[in-house]
C-alpha cells in the first residue's frame, strides 16, 4: 500500500532540445538529490552488469534502444524513437534519434562525434556478443543474445565474423531473432542493453562510464562513505511536456553505506533524502514514534510500502557432493520456520505471510500465472519430515554430514537473518552453519566460482515476467569447468525437465500457454530444489516530501530525470490529495 502519494504528472516528448544554456529550464530546476545505496557497483561496464547495485548508478548515465516507463513499467522509445515488429514476431526494426550525443569527453575532438549513430548501437551489441577482458561471455551476451539472436552464438566462437540477425541501414537497426520472443523489448530495455560510444571504447576509456542518459558520472569520492557524484547532462535530449529541459536536477549523490542504522542516521540528519530498507530494530519507532512527522498537514516525510518484485533466498553449490541428493535440499527447506523469521527479524518488512517459489506471488504482476500450483509443491516449516529426508540421504541427526559455509555481504539484515537461519537449521537438523561474510563484491565472485557451499541473494525482475526468476537456474548457462565464472546460475543447477519448460514457454505463442509453461517449469524447480526462498521483498521507503516525482514501482526501478525540490504549503498538500 502507498501510504502518501506526492505526483506531479509529467510527460516526457521524444523530441529535440537543442544544446547548451538556452533551454527552457523549469520553475523548479536546480538542486541535489542523494541518496543511499547499500554497496557500490561491481562493475563500469554496462553489458557486464548483473547486481542491483550497478543498475541504480549505471541506468542514470547510459541508456538503450527502449525503456520503461516508471509509472506502469510499459515499454517507451528510448535511444530509438520508434520501432516494428514483423509478423512472425522475430524481427525487430529500430529508427533511432538523430539528436543524441554521448557526454562530453576528451577524445570527442567536435559534437559530431559525439553523435550517437547506428554504427555506435552495431558496436555495441557485437561488443556484448564477443568474449569479455577474462575470456567469458559477458553478463549481456548471455541474457539478451546467446541462443535468441540470431548469429550471436556464431559471432561469439568466431566462426563468423558479423551477427546474421544484425543488420544496420542508415538510421535504422534490425534483429532477428531464432524465434519469436514477446518479451524481447523489455530485455532490450535491461541496462546491460545500453548503447555505449564505440570511439570511447577504441580509445580504452570504457570505464570511464561515457553514456547518453540524463545524468553524467563526475566522480568517486572515498570518505566515510564513500560517495559516487553525477552530474546534470546539460545536453540532454528529452523535454517535459512544457518544453522543459531534463533532467531537472543539477546533481545526483549515491552515498555508499551497508550499515541500515548509519543510513537511518544518514536520513534523519538530513544528509540524504532517500531511503530503502529501514533497520529492523528502528521500524517500531519510525512508524509510531514519528508519526506527527507523516500525518502532518503538509507532512515532512513520505512513506511508501510498496511488494517489490524481487525474491530474497539462499541457494545451494550445486557441486557439492552433499547438496546433489534433492533429499538433502528438501530437509534445509522444510527446517526453515519463515513465519518465525518474518516475524522476528524481517518485522514487516516483507510480502505475503508464505512461500510460494522464487517468482514473487504478485498476482497485478503476473496475472493468469499458477502461484497456487507452485505453493502446492513449495515447503512449509516441517521439522520432523526434514529430520526425515536427511536420514534416508545417510545423515541421520546431521551425522556424518559436516558443516555448512554460508557465504553472504555483510549488512544489518542480511547477518541477523543469516543467524537465525543457522540457529534454525541446527536446531532442527544437527548441523552447523558457519556465517562467513564480506562485502558484496567479493561473495558474488565467490558466488560465481562456486567458492562456498550456500550464498545468500536477492533476485530483482529486470523485466515484468516469470522469466527473468527462472532463468537464474537455466542449466545451459553453466559453464563446462568451475575454473570458468557462472555469472548467472550461480547455483550451477541442472535440470533436463526445468530447462525444456523453460525453453516451451519461451517459444509459446500466447501469454496464457507461456504462463502455464513458466510455471510447470518453477514446479520442477520447487520438486527438486537448489535454493531456498526465504521471503519476498515490501521494503519501506521514506523520503522527504519536498522530493517530488520519485516514482514508485514493483521493479524499483529509479527515473530520476523529473525529480525536483519543492517544499508543500498546506493549502496546496490539502488539495493535492481531494
């Protein structure tokens, strides 16, 4: 539910602008939004993004063909100002804008090359499809192109050296697919989707974050915390609906900070205006203790609590001798009391009171999809069944079994779950968990080479569909070798049956059939299970009310080209919510 809603409605038109300091600028224009983030980006290089981390910094700066819209998270024309579908639903035509240009930089020696063209999207979608700095698939190659375009495949194992489904006439992009795909365009909406200068790239300066979107990367700057600076573009190319430049804002501040309590600190001194997650201990007190703060007329503070679409849950190393019998992930799932857990750490701040699968029971989201099937060969808190499979897999009261590395990023909520999950499955199984934490970067590389034998995570849609869940246990996406990175099943789970739904669905010509395959494939996820979901995220997020246009979504996905600064009279707060 939305507690306060705080809306100026502005639409943005695709038109030009102009450049320099004669824009229309808005009433309002000016001033510094910051924000906290819980870990800084694991990576500069858009196509390599895979964490939420690097999506909130990397989606102000770069930009792809399409985007979503943040009030409704339908597609909008983005970089291309519009686009067509061929009949059998595999080619996707694009006509791209004529007035973009990349952010300034020193190897741009005029504006004219620092046009964006289609030469520049050709590059960076052959770029995505061509082994990374490591000798491994990129982040993008695998989730937008690999085994879906056309040639990609081909491309990539050099036994080709252009993309078939790739073809570039003037303004215009074309790509074909293998098969049709209706939910290509919300991929291609993905910030490892975005356009990225093929002159920056050529002259090795990639990193230094060189897009077209409405904020520019200024700098890093260590302290306690740390604090990532973006600047406003100045040569922005969308309008609002009068004519205004975007973006309003002259500075965005992305304050690193995984401490809940210091980023409360943080908030309630001011210093930023923006925050996610409340620390566990201190939600009691925001809601009650300060309620004058949220019902006051106008109020200070805003409050949404809104269910998200993202899955928080543990998954298993998949080779690990021990966790290879389904019987032995079966009884760590039936010995976690989530109802308690909810209850007494997460203390509200989660979706639906039971566990379902790993794809958020939404049913706004996902309309038409099976949650009551899944729910059905889903776990409950079960000790004495779980006690029960562990012995017929030879482990009889954790005997024999050993103990547990669990491998998580240090963070409030994060350990105090981790703890009681431990306490838990000790209780319950004999067998001890040890809790081995460190910063993000770290247990995701861990993650990726199989370096521990549970991780903790959360996974976020990057598109509205079961597929972007699903697909983190794709057994195809697993690496020959564990000296190899498996940057998206992690888990390196395989399973014949999950991977043929998941491939019908795919190709299935209707939403209703590709539903029903999306979830006979989660059901044979949930049968033989390689994680354990723990709980569906509802974060509370408190901003000052003088921030305006900060848009609320299931993705959290953050648009901040039309936030702006303006504190409410009462007069005009009391007829803002007749």
């Amino acid at each position: 539910m939305k507690y306060s809603i705080f809306a100026f409605a502005c639409c943005l038109f695709l038109v030009s602008c102009g450049g320099g300091n004669d824009k229309k600028q808005f009433e309002f224009a000016g001033g510094c939004l910051t924000l906290a983030v819980d870990n800084e980006p694991s990576t500069h290089m858009a196509s390599e993004v895979t964490d939420i981390y690097s999506n909130a910094v990397l989606s102000q700066i770069v930009e792809g063909l399409v985007s979503f819209n943040p009030e409704d998270l339908q597609i909008q024309a983005q970089l291309a100002k519009k686009w067509s579908i061929s009949s059998d639903g595999t080619t996707f035509k694009f006509t791209l804008r004529d007035d973009v240009y990349f952010h300034e930089h020193p190897v741009f020696t005029s504006d004219e090359e620092r046009k964006m063209t289609s030469e520049d999207v050709q590059f960076s979608i052959e770029k995505a499809c061509t082994p990374n700095a490591k000798g491994a698939p990129t982040s993008a190659f695998l989730s937008l192109f690999s085994n879906q375009l056309k040639g990609a495949d081909d491309f990539y194992n050099k036994k080709a050296t252009s993309i078939s489904g790739l073809k570039v006439n003037g303004n215009t992009v074309e790509l074909t697919l293998i098969a049709p795909d209706p939910t290509y365009l919300n991929k291609l909406a993905q910030v490892n989707a975005a356009i990225i200068s093929k002159k920056i790239v050529k002259a090795d300066k990639e990193t230094d974050l060189i897009g077209t979107g409405p904020f520019k990367y200024a700098d890093f700057v260590q302290g306690e915390p740390d604090k990532i600076i973006l600047t406003k573009n100045e040569s922005y190319y969308l309008m609002d609906s009068k004519g205004n430049a975007l973006p309003y804002l002259d500075s965005v501040v992305f304050m690193v900070e995984s401490r809940k309590l210091e980023q409360l600190e943080l908030f309630e001194n001011g210093k930023i205006q923006v925050i996610n997650t409340l620390p566990t201990s201190r939600i009691a007190e925001m809601l009650e203790g300060r309620i004058k703060d949220f019902n006051s007329e106008p109020p200070l503070m805003v409050l949404y609590n809104n269910p998200l679409l993202i899955s928080n849950y543990y998954f298993f190393n998949m080779t690990d001798p021990r966790f290879q019998d389904p019987r032995v992930r079966q009884a760590f799932n039936y010995a976690i009391n989530r109802d308690q857990l909810t209850r007494e750490v997460l203390r509200g701040q989660f979706y639906e009171n039971g566990i379902y699968g790993v794809v958020p029971p939404i049913g706004s989201a996902f309309k038409g999809y099976d949650f009551k099937g899944v729910k059905q060969v889903g776990y409950d808190y079960d000790p004495e069944k779980a006690r029960k499979l562990l012995a017929d897999a030879g482990f009889p009261g954790g005997k024999g079994f050993g103990s547990v590395n669990l491998r998580l990023n240090i963070g409030d909520i994060h350990s105090a779950v981790a703890e009681e999950i431990s306490s838990q499955i000790y209780q319950t199984l004999g067998i001890n968990v040890n809790i081995d934490g460190s910063s993000f970067e770290q247990k995701d590389e861990d993650a990726d080479f199989a370096r521990g034998d549970m991780f903790r995570t959360a996974w976020v849609a990057d598109y509205s569909s079961p597929e972007t869940f699903l697909t983190s246990f794709y057994g195809k996406l697993v690496p020959s070798t564990k000296d190899e990175a498996s940057q998206i099943n992690q888990s390196r789970y395989k399973n014949a049956a999950f991977d043929a739904y998941l491939e019908q669905a795919r190709a299935a010509n209707s939403q209703k059939e590709r539903y029903r395959l999306f979830s006979e494939a989660e059901k044979e996820l949930m049968k033989d299970p390689p994680l354990m979901v723990l709980w569906y995220a509802n974060d509370f997020q408190l901003s000052y009310s003088k921030v305006r246009n900060l848009k609320n979504n299931p993705m959290n996905l953050m648009d901040l080209k039309q936030v702006y600064f303006k504190d409410w009279t009462k007069e005009e707060y009391l007829k803002s919510i007749q």
